[in-house]
C-alpha cells in the first residue's frame, strides 16, 4: 500500500481536530444550559462544562480514529490475497 501523500496526513488532522473541538463546545454548551425545557435559559460556567467539553472533544477524536483505523484496516486486509 503506498504511503499516503502529506497533504492527505494533514487534511485528515483537522479533520479530528475540527470534529473533536466542535463536539467538545456542544458538549460545554449542554453541560451550561439551565430551563432550556421551561423558557427561560441560561447558562452558567462550572465543572461540569469542563467535563462536558473533555468528553465531547473525546468522542470526536475517538469517532474519526475508529473511522480512519477501520478504513486502514480494511485497505491493508484487502491488499493481503
């Protein structure tokens, strides 16, 4: 399999990183909110908006690694006959 061009390496970088910063603000952003359900919302800053953003941001990372593992695995297995 040949080595993947450099701008591809960098192209799926921001990618991750793109994926993982937006899904960590949604995740700040839910752990923030207050009354949403009940009219009048609200936000306040705490421990949980960092929680909610480190664990947003991780599942973005996670999501596109799983992706691009599963695509290595299945272009290296389909090269091997």
């Amino acid at each position: 399999m040949p080595e993947a061009p450099q701008h591809e390496k960098t192209l799926i970088k921001v990618i991750i990183f793109a994926t993982a910063v937006s899904f960590g603000v949604l995740g700040a952003i839910m752990a923030s909110m207050n009354g949403f359900f009940h009219g009048e919302v609200s936000f306040h800053f705490s421990v949980g908006s960092i929680v909610g953003f480190v664990l947003g941001f991780a599942a973005g990372w996670l999501f596109w690694k799983v992706v691009f593992w599963k695509r290595a695995k299945d272009e290296a297995g389909s090269n091997v006959k």
